[in-house]
C-alpha cells in the first residue's frame, strides 16, 4: 500500500469496505487478523495492480487459504458465493441493512464482471444466486425508497425468473413491483392473478431468502395491496380483517400481523376526508409498534441472531413506517 502511495481509507474507498476491514486485514496481532477472501484478494491485486509474485507472496502469508495462482482464477465457486449471501441475509435480519446491502453489491459485481458485463451467458449454477442478490437488492431498494434502482433490478430479475425454475424469485417481483405501483393499470385484476398462483403453486414452502414470504403470508398481503386500491373503507376494512385472520390461523408471525396493522392505519390515513376513523387508525398503529416492540425484547433476550430465532428479530424500517403513520394522524388531529 505503501509502495503503491493507497492508504487504509482510500483503499477502502476503492474496494466498497470500511476502513477498519482493511485495518484488521493489516494488523500486526495474528489473534485479531481477518484474512481477505481469495474474491476480495483478486480486487485489492486490481486495484494496487499487483503482479502475479506480489499476489503469491501476500497468499504465502496467509493462514486460512493456500499459496495458488489466483491471476485468471475466476468465476468463483458457487459455493463461496451462497455463503455471502446466507451472510447477508443474517445481517438483515440483525437490522444491519447497509451491511446486507453491501455483501449482496458484492456477489452482484462478481457476476456482473465475469459475465454479464463481458456479455457472456449467466450458467446455471450461478443463475439462483444471481436472482438471490438481485432480489435481496431490490428489497433494499424499497425499504430505502430507491424508486430507479428497483425499478432497474425489477427488469433484470424479469429477465430470469420464472414460475418454473424460480418460481419464489417470480412471486417476489411481481408482488414487489405491484406494492411499488409499477403496475398502472389492472391492478386488481393483477393482483387476483397473483393470490391464484400463489395458492396453486405445491411446492412454495422449500427454504428461501429470507425476504421473500411463503404462501401463508403472501395471500393475506395480496389482500392488503387490494385493500389499497378499493372504492370504499368499509370495503378495505373487510378485506385487511380477512388478512389478518388468515394471518394468525396459518402464520402466525408477529411481524407479519404488525406490518398488516401498519398497513390498515396508512390505508384509513389515504382516505383524507374521512376524520372519524382517526382515533380507531392511530389505535391501529400504536399496537403494530408494540408488536414490533414485543419481538425486539424477545429477540434482546435471546441474546443473538440464529436460525431458530429468525421470526423473533424485528425489522426497523416497519418500525419507521409505523412511526411516520403516526406523526401523520398526529398531523392531521393538529396535534404536532
């Protein structure tokens, strides 16, 4: 670094990674030391342009990977790549969302580079956990309201999936673009389309990224995206009880039931001349942030994020949600 005039945070500025990644990749106390990956490896020799002697010399230094030529070593394995995704959904789900962001930006790159950027076919193998990444970032898209940028991923995704070979990729999407109005016309009939497949689809409940609902949840918030678009209040209001008694008979998640009442108050709130539901809708809101609130002391006492207690950990962009409905209803009582 050095030689090359690069230090720790222009590096790090280079590479996408935080200054004291590449603190810890340096230091001098073998206990503390985290070793680059042989992909991570393969950007810093790009970026200091090392040649094929420096590169071995840094692997020879190494106690996790092997001395090997790494110089054309490429694509990486797909193994590698799942683990970087199974990373980033556990930083999701530990409300780390710019972290999950960041793991799931890297493997986009990494098959960006080595084949759609190079206009080579995406292989098989690499195809799902292509679909994962883009997926996991078009979800980020919209919970940072990154409008473009999903929109952008929704048509890459487009370009794969399929109810055949992806079909949890394929309902993600198309429930996604539809929540993010990328659908103007036909909505209901579009969403009537989806609640049929979804429920006609065997095989929905296999594992999956953690981001896209099994079928259980998927119909009642079909339900709730009906809701948003009918005539009448009292017309929503039959449709989001519906949802919420499928919700408890079948899934019985706190965060789903609290996204739903989340939902239930934004879609009272739309109804702008109708101020006699205002106190019913701020109820509703105000028992969704103590759900979430419930989940999040159950998940503190657990202590940290495992796979047997992923539907304890909350999310805090519903937490925000449920918090700007109420400061809008606050608003609109004049209470500021």
């Amino acid at each position: 670094m050095v030689e090359k005039g690069c230090n720790t945070i222009s590096l790090a500025r280079k590479l996408g990674v935080s200054p004291s990644t590449v603190s810890r990749w340096i230091t001098w106390k073998e206990e503390e030391r985290l070793m680059p990956s042989p992909v991570m490896l393969s950007k810093i020799a790009k970026v200091l342009n090392l040649d094929d002697n420096e590169i071995k010399e840094i692997l020879s230094k190494t106690r996790t990977f092997p001395t090997f030529e790494i110089t054309g070593a490429f694509p990486p394995e797909p193994e590698f790549l799942s683990i970087i995704l199974k990373d980033g959904d556990r930083h999701l789900y530990e409300d780390r969302l710019k972290v999950a962001y960041y793991l799931y930006m890297f493997v986009e790159d990494v098959l960006n580079y080595f084949f759609i950027i190079n206009g080579k076919e995406l292989k098989n193998e690499f195809l799902e956990i292509y679909l994962h990444a883009e997926t996991a970032l078009a979800y980020l898209d919209s919970v940072f309201h990154n409008l473009n940028s999903f929109k952008d991923r929704v048509e890459k995704i487009e370009k794969y999936v399929n109810t055949e070979n992806f079909p949890e990729y394929y309902f993600f999407y198309r429930f996604f673009a539809l929540y993010n109005n990328l659908y103007p016309k036909n909505t209901k009939e579009i969403i009537e389309k989806i609640e049929k497949e979804a429920i006609k689809y065997d095989g929905f409940d296999k594992e999956r990224p953690i981001y896209i609902h099994r079928k259980e949840i998927l119909v009642p918030l079909l339900k709730v995206c009906r809701a948003s678009i009918c005539s009448s209040l009292l017309e929503a209001d039959t449709l989001i009880s519906s949802a919420i008694d499928e919700v408890e008979r079948n899934a019985k998640t706190f965060y789903t039931k609290g996204s739903i009442l989340n939902a239930w108050g934004n879609i009272i709130v739309s109804y702008k001349n109708d101020k006699t539901n205002l106190r019913r809708t701020i109820n509703l809101c105000e028992e969704a942030l103590k759900m979430i609130g419930k989940m999040q002391r159950e998940f503190e006492k657990k202590g940290a994020w495992s796979e047997s207690n992923k539907s304890l950990i909350s999310h805090l962009p519903l937490k925000y949600n449920a918090l700007i409905s109420l400061a809008k209803l606050y608003l609109r009582k004049k209470g500021l």
